[in-house]
C-alpha cells in the first residue's frame, strides 16, 4: 500500500527526472496511474474522482492565467526596450553575474514571494535573469533554486496563517514558530545564497576556473545570507510573521547595493574582468529611457500587490467583485477550487504591463498581437499543467473512500512517522518537501502535514515549534522540486521538454538544504 500511496512522487520522479519524459507524457502516465490505483486500491468512488478531475482541470486556470501574465510582461519590456535598459542598470551596478544571480533571483524574488507567493517569483525572475545574459536553463533552475527560503513566509505569511490553521489559529503560537524557522534558517537558510553561487559557477559556468569563481565571491555572498537571516529573526520578532518576507528582502537589497558600491568583500579584479557565462549586447542606444520608466511595470505590479494584501478594504473588494471560484464541486463540500480573479497575481501584472507601455511609448498597440502570441505559446503548458494537478487532487481527496482508508498523504505521514519517531527531526523538512512536491505549495503541504508533524512531536516529547518550523521550512524548499511550479517557469522561458533535466538539477539542493535543516533543528531540540 504505501508503494501505491507513494506513485504520486515515485512516479514523476521516475519519467522526468531518470527517463527524461517531457511533462506532457511524463504527468499524463503519472495522473492516469494515480486515477487507477485511486479507483481500484483505495476505492474512490467514481463521483469522487470526477470531481478530483474538475478541481485539477479548475486549479489550472488561475495557474495559467499568472503565467500569462509574466509572459505579458516579458514580451511587452522586450518589445519596449525597457528590458535592454533595465539590463545597463545591472550592468552599471555590477557585470558580474554572481552578483547578479544574487540580487535578481534571491532578494529580488524573495521580494516578489513576500508580497504574492504561488509560484509567481521564478515566473517574474527567470525572464529578467535571461535578459541579463544567463542561459535559459541557468536562469529558470537558480530561479526556482532561489524561491525557497522566503517561501516559508510567502504571500504575507500565509503558509503559517493558512498552512497551520487546522494546527492553531493563535497568533502568538504562529509568531514563534516564525521566530523559530528564522533561527533555524540562520543557520541553514544563510547557506542558500552560496548554493546558488556554487549552482551558477559549478553548473553552468567555465569549466577550468569553477572552484576560483565561486570563491572570488563566496565571501560577500556568504555575507548577504547571513545578513538577510539576522534581518528575518529581528523583523519576526519586532513586526511578527507576516512581514518577514516583505521587509527581509527590501531592506537587504539596500544594503547589499551599499556593499556593492563600496567593494566590500568583493575582489577587485571582479571590476576589472567581469565574471559571464555568455556575451550579452548592451544596447546603449536605448538607454535614453530612464530606469524609473524601465522599472515601472514592475514597480506598479509590486505596489498593486503589497496593496491588495495588506490594506483589507482594498483587498476584501478584490477577492469578492469578481470571484471565479467553484465550490461544492459535484456535491462535495472539500472538494473547491479557488480564483479570486481581481486579486490574481496574474491580473494585477496584465494591469501593470498595460501601464507600463502607456509610461515606456504611450501605445497599446502591440497588447493584442502580443496576448494573441503568448495565448498560442502556452498550449503544451496547459496540458502539463492541466494533468499535473489533477493528479495532485487525486491523490489530495483521496480520503474519500468507501474502503475507510487514510488519504494517501496522510496514509504515506504515518507510516513513516510510526517507524521513524525516534529521529524525527530529520524527516519533518522532507515531508514538508514531499508535500510541495506533489501540491507546488509550502501552504497545502503544511495544511496536509502540520496536524500530523504536532501528533508526532507530542509523542516523542520535542518541541512543536521545531518541529513544525521544520516542516514550513521543508515546505519551502520543496518549490525548488515542485512539477507544476517547474513546468510554469519552463513555459515562460521556452524550456518545454526540458522539465527532468530541470528537476536533477534542482533536486541536489532541497536535498541539502533538507538535511542542513534536520542537523540544525536536531542541535535545537538537543540544547533547549
């Protein structure tokens, strides 16, 4: 049974990652598989699947429609110039594209976590990165590599808000286990910007000055990680949870431009020969438009969402007006699917894309030529995507059951909490990275697994907090490895096909950082 509970991960795993299967295939085998088992071995009534079916095919939509957006975004700053001039901006800033990676897919896009969440950072970063010079392959795996440590609080905290809310709903509860992952992450977070240096500079750089590249500028990446970790734990501590991947990010961009413009532990010959995988063209005749202007979709897509999710008037009339939700899907109250589509990610970003080709050349001509373009480029996505979660949603309500068995989620955490108790710290991350795996979201992961990693605290006699901010910290790793979130970020870049590869590479860091967490959270619960 759990060989069958477990096909849900074994098999992707399997098609894309060793076998090499595009996600079409790979996803579509997997979902029909899963389909199967649940019907004949856990005995999912048909009704039941139908409407598993529905859910997964409705998920898609609001998926689909934030991809849209980044690919708006992308095609409207290409088509304006706002990206070449965007580029200069880094370029004058730094060439380098160590530092790069840094400010664009770690504190930029923790930024773009902080305020939305969802998949949407590696769909908005992966395109800028690429502008930037980085091959499309670099740019979507140190992109998803990078969307992990602010995960944790992403959208506003909603992870801990939503994700522990079967857990508790008090507030003084949920703010110190955010404390508690600030910590944690102090001392395994604070590695993940050197993860993407030794990604970048290992995986995709010069082959015969791999180690002297990473170290050149290991020191000042180290230092950003550390100093982004000790601005978590103060901002958790002094504002709570919810702001840490708001305030975290903003204030460390600012900080790591000041040591940016003093040199501070970083080499001079950095200045001198700029560090690239690939010759990029600056296009100097575009520069005439300023950075204010180049910025500006991204500066109003940023404003919309911090407004939308923090002034609650605003955003009680965003998520009601028009709500494309779906409820009570054939009958079944826990069968739904949410789209609160004023307040979508991917609303908010075609609004902006708008805006900002009124400010960059006063027209909304190319709009419709370009929506029509992007619409025809997202096909092979939909299906991806589309069979993708409906194999999530299978196994997710596959608790409805005639045979009285456990959901396969449930049924998979407690057959390996029952023979691995005694050292469950090291396994709560990675079944709070299962669950993002299968879901794509550190929110359902905790919803599926928070009761499940308390029940197993209590009864081994550890911390709650600890092991509980194990489990949101795993969570987030796990969007490093998440199927839809890799197909989402693929599409926008024109990676399809390339999902396995894309998932080896992704796989050996949330492994590690995993296991950083475990021994980390293993030393915690030792001293306390």
């Amino acid at each position: 049974m759990i060989i069958v509970a477990l096909s849900a991960v074994i098999l992707p795993f399997i098609l894309l990652g060793i076998l090499n299967m595009p996600a079409t295939k790979g996803m579509s085998i997997s979902a029909l598989v899963v389909l199967l088992e649940g019907f004949f071995i856990w005995k999912m009534p048909a009704d039941v699947i139908l409407a598993s079916v529905l859910q997964g095919v409705h998920k898609t939509l609001p998926i689909l429609w934030i991809l849209f957006g980044a690919l708006m975004m992308l095609n409207a700053l290409k088509h304006t110039g706002a990206i070449d001039r965007i580029n200069l901006g880094f370029h004058h800033l730094s060439a380098d594209m160590r530092i790069q990676v840094i400010l664009v897919a770690y504190l930029f896009g923790a930024l773009i976590e902080g305020i939305s969440g969802f998949g949407t950072p590696a769909m908005v970063t992966a395109p800028l990165m690429i502008a930037l010079g980085f091959t499309p392959m670099a740019a979507v795996t140190l992109a998803l590599v990078a969307d992990s440590t602010p995960a944790a609080f992403g959208a506003v905290g909603t992870p801990l808000t939503v994700g522990l809310s079967n857990v508790s709903t008090d507030s003084g509860f949920l703010n110190s286990i955010g404390q508690q992952i600030t910590r944690i992450d102090l001392f395994a977070g604070s590695f993940m910007p050197l993860m993407l240096l030794f990604l970048l500079t290992f995986f995709f750089g010069k082959k015969e000055s791999r180690g002297k590249d990473w170290l050149q500028t290991a020191p000042w990446t180290f230092m950003i990680g550390i100093i982004y970790a000790l601005v978590a734990i103060s901002i958790s501590t002094v504002f709570g949870y919810e702001f840490v991947s708001i305030l975290t990010p903003f204030i460390t961009i600012i900080i790591a431009i000041i040591t940016i413009k003093f040199r501070i532990l970083l080499p001079k010959s950095v200045v001198e020969n700029p560090w690239t995988t690939s010759t990029i063209e600056i296009k100097e005749e575009k520069s005439d438009m300023s950075l204010l202007s180049a910025w500006s979709s991204y500066i109003i897509v940023i404003f919309m969402l911090l407004a939308s999710r923090v002034f609650e008037p605003l955003k009680a009339f965003l998520t009601s007006a028009v709500n494309f939700s779906w409820t009570n899907i054939l009958g079944f109250e826990q069968i739904k699917s949410d789209w609160e589509f004023l307040y979508s990610p991917g609303t908010l970003m075609t609004i902006a894309v708008t805006a900002g080709l009124i400010i960059q050349v006063r027209s909304l001509k190319i709009f419709l030529p370009t929506a029509k373009k992007v619409v025809f480029s997202m096909k092979s996505t939909t299906i991806a995507l589309g069979v993708t979660l409906i194999m999530v949603q299978i196994f997710a309500n596959s608790g409805l059951n005639v045979a009285k068995l456990e959901s396969m989620p449930v049924y998979i955490a407690t057959v390996i909490s029952d023979s691995m108790s005694s050292v469950w710290i090291f396994m709560a991350p990675f079944l709070g990275e299962l669950g993002a795996f299968v879901t794509g979201s550190a929110t359902v992961s905790t919803l599926t697994f928070g009761q499940i990693q308390e029940d197993i605290a209590s009864n081994a006699g550890i911390s709650k907090q600890i092991v509980l901010a194990a489990q949101l910290i795993g969570a987030a790793a796990g969007n490093m490895i998440c199927v839809h979130n890799i197909v989402s970020v693929s599409s926008v870049v024109g990676l399809q096909g390339q999902e396995g590869n894309i998932l080896r590479k992704t796989a050996l860091p949330a492994l590690t950082y995993g296991i950083l967490v475990g021994i980390v959270g293993f030393i915690f619960i030792a001293i306390s």
